[in-house]
C-alpha cells in the first residue's frame, strides 16, 4: 500500500500506460481521477477500480478543462498528491511530410498539456505542502528516430521541462520526474500496426530495437511510475527513468 490516502490524476489513464497506472496505483490504496478526452474510456478504467475512482473528460490540449480537472479532483477527493501528465500521441513525418497543423496539434496534447497540468496543479500541491509529478517523456527525448520529427520534439520538450521545473520548485517539496518507456504495446502501438501493410515484420523489427527482443507491456513502465510517485524515489527530482528494454544502453 504504498499510496495510501494519496490522491493521483492520471491523464490519458483510459488506456494503454495511463490505464496500467490507474490500476496500479489504486491497487497501491490511491485514489485515482481517470482523466482523458474519452469519457467512456475513463468511465470503464474507473469503474473497473470501484468507488475510489472517478472519470473526467478532459482534453490536455485546453487550459480551461485542465484548470477545472484540478478543482473537480479536489472538489472531490479534498487534495492532489501525484499528477501522472501522460496523455499524448505520435504521428508520422520528416518535418517536410510533418503539416503545420498536425504539429500544432501534436504539441498542444504533448507539450501544452503537460505544462497546463503542472500549471494548476502546482499552487494546490504548494497549499498542501509539496506533491509528486510525473510526466511521460520517451527514449526519443535523447535518441533520434526516422520519421517522427514532431513526436521526437515534444518529448525532447517533455524532458527539458521536467529538469526545469524539478528546480523551480523543488524548494515546494513537489519532486518532478519523468519516465521515458521504449517501444510498448498499446493500443496506440496497434494503430500503428493495423496501418502498416508488413505489420508482422515491423513488429519484429520494433521489438529487435530493444535489447531484450521484445516489447514493453504498459504495467512495466506503470512499475516505474508508482516508483517515481511514492517515497522510495524521495532523493529523485529532475530525473528521466529509462525503461526501455535496454534500447538505449546500445
Ligand atoms: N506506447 C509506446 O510505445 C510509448 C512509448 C513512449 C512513450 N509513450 C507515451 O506514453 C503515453 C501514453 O501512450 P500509450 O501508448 O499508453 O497510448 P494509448 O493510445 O494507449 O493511450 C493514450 C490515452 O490518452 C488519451 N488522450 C489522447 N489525447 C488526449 C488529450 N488531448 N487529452 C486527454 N487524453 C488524451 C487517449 O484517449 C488514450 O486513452 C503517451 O504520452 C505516449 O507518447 C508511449
């Protein structure tokens, strides 16, 4: 029960990594607020947890829900001790391929939604005495891959602004990480994989990247969140977990 009587947001928590998270971290005794901009998503991730979970439909990408999701978690469950920014999405493109507007959008869900959340959850962890976030980088912060330009920036932008804001307010006791997962399988893997004509052959090749030859499943890297969200990483602020298969060590 390493999360006893904390109360966590998780964004994007209708699937994949943030469903894994939701579930881990109420399994841990939270209490979960399933944020995501589907609401039905939510509403099944919640309501698999039980009473001690709510779902909101929030969209990451607007400053106005992200402000209210913050007071509808305390108008609900009185405080917010951890804040799991992991909503976001990737697209594909060299920056020639990569349409404007595609970027745009790209980086208000994965850039502005994360600085939004700190945002407004900042001064309501500041009033309680010090919180914990947690935001979703990606290897791709420190390594480059081919025909991912805008996913690739904002991740480099998730991780810069996660080292920035360990030092603004670390004198606030809020200690602020982020995990950085490999290639894992979600449902926005398999997107990726019913669009490609050779799916079972980039399948190998995705999990080849990564030096245990596989792919990395959601809990793993929710594992790693719960770590970064309770005391046993109390001496980590400004720090990228790598979880990765080992893609990186190479
Ligand atoms: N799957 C991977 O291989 C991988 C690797 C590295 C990083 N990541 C990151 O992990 C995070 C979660 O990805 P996932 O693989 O679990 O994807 P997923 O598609 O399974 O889940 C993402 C969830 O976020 C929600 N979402 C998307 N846009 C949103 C918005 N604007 N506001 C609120 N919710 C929104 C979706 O509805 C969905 O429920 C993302 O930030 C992604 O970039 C994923």
């Amino acid at each position: 029960m390493r999360l006893q009587s904390k109360v966590c947001i998780i964004t994007g928590g209708g699937s994949g990594i943030g469903e894994a998270a939701c579930k881990v971290f109420a399994r841990e005794g939270a209490a979960v607020v399933v944020a995501d901009k589907s609401l039905e998503a939510a509403t099944a991730v919640a309501g698999e947890i039980g009473n001690r979970a709510i779902a909101l439909e929030v969209d990451v990408a607007q400053s106005d829900k992200v402000a209210k999701m913050v007071r509808d978690a305390v108008a609900r469950f009185g405080r917010v001790d951890v804040l799991v920014n992991n909503a976001g999405y990737g697209i594909s493109g060299d920056v020639v391929e990569t349409d404007e507007e595609a970027w745009n959008a790209l980086m208000a869900v994965n850039v502005n939604g994360v600085f939004f959340g700190c945002k407004y959850a900042i001064p309501q962890m500041r009033k309680q005495g010090g919180g914990v976030i947690i935001n979703t980088a990606s290897v791709v912060a420190s390594i480059g891959i081919r025909s991912r330009a805008a996913y690739c920036a904002s991740k480099g932008a998730v991780a810069a602004l996660t080292r920035a804001m360990a030092l603004d307010h670390v004198g606030d006791n809020i200690r602020i990480n982020a995990v950085a997962p490999g290639t894992i399988e979600t449902s926005y893997f398999d997107a990726m994989m019913r669009k490609s004509e050779r799916a079972d052959e980039l399948r190998r090749e995705l999990a080849a990247r990564q030096i245990m030859n596989r792919l990395g499943r959601p809990e793993e890297i929710a594992n790693g969140m719960l770590f970064l969200a309770c005391d046993e990483s109390s001496f980590m602020t400004g720090a990228i977990l790598t979880i990765d298969g080992g893609w990186t060590a190479q």
